[in-house]
C-alpha cells in the first residue's frame, strides 16, 4: 500500500468516525429528554386538577418545606419550615423570595418531593412553580403554594418533604 492509499484510508476513517460522532449527538437529544421525562427532573409543572375530596381526619401528615437557589442571588424560603395536615385538607402556604441584585433576573422554581412516590399524590391547585419568575433590582415578593395531598396517599407515608429549587434563566 501506497503512502496516498494509506493518507485516502486514514481521511475515509476520520470522516466516518465524524459522521458517526455528529449522529450520536443528535441521537443524545431524544435519550435525554426521555431519561428526563422518565425521572421527572427538570419538568415545568402544570395547575392540577382536583376533584371535591374528602379530609381524611383519621390521618394526620406532616408536611415540611424547603427552598434552595442554584447560582442565583436570591434569598429563597418558607414563612412556614412545616405544617400538619390531614390528606384532602386543602393547604395554602407561602414562599418569601427577595433578588439581592441590582438588576433584574429571571428564574424558574422546580418542585421536588421526599419521598419521591409523594410527588403523584400531591395536587398542587396554585403555585409560583407554574411560570417563570422575574424579579426586579432588590425585589422582594411573597409568593404562595395552594396543594392538598390526595387521601390515596399511602398510609406508611407520614412525613411529606416539598422542595423547590430556583434555577436562573437566561433573557432576565
């Protein structure tokens, strides 16, 4: 074999392997999105439809909040850090944010829930998670959560833990 036989084999390889990296990431997009979808990370949440239900006054949760900020200069939390509710029982809590900036900044809030199976049986009716969030230079807003737990909940879950982490979007 030549030295330009072996220079056209080498170039046919690279742009094979090229060809086959750039399908791969393409290919990447739809395995993420279904991976993301499958673990419900990163999910806008959408209003809940609830139903007349009826309390359940012989169960009694607990139901502890938390507030985390990823990269954003914001002052993020509960007014309440827990409350006792009984599953059915509507519940209206709320959420304190202030941008310590002196520009504004757009954010989205993502809901998480411990246990993680808790997440389907809490029906949220109102919730700053449902949009994005622009706070002005040095804002400060309340911001509530109107939910209740559906009486289905399991009744080895006694302790439900709603999280919500702020993430910065860009275009603020």
């Amino acid at each position: 074999m030549s030295v330009a036989e072996y220079n056209l084999l080498t170039r046919r390889k690279l742009v094979v392997v090229a060809c086959g990296m750039f399908a791969f990431g393409f290919a990447l997009v739809p395995i993420y999105k279904k991976i993301c979808e499958t673990a419900q990370i990163g999910q806008i949440v959408e209003r809940d439809e609830v139903r007349n239900t009826q309390i359940d006054a012989s169960r009694t949760l607990t139901i502890q909040f938390d507030a985390n900020t990823r990269g954003l200069p914001w002052v993020f939390e509960p007014k309440q850090k827990s409350i006792q509710a009984h599953p059915g029982e509507m519940v209206r809590i709320v959420y304190e944010v202030r941008n310590n900036r002196d520009v504004a900044i757009l954010g989205q809030a993502i809901p998480s829930y411990g246990p993680q199976l808790a997440g389907q049986y809490v029906k949220k009716v109102e919730c700053f998670c449902f949009k994005q969030q622009k706070l002005q230079p040095n804002e400060t807003r309340e911001m509530p959560v109107q939910f209740l737990v559906d009486p289905q909940l399991p009744r080895d879950v006694q302790v439900i833990t709603m999280s919500y982490t702020f993430f910065e979007l860009p275009g603020g």
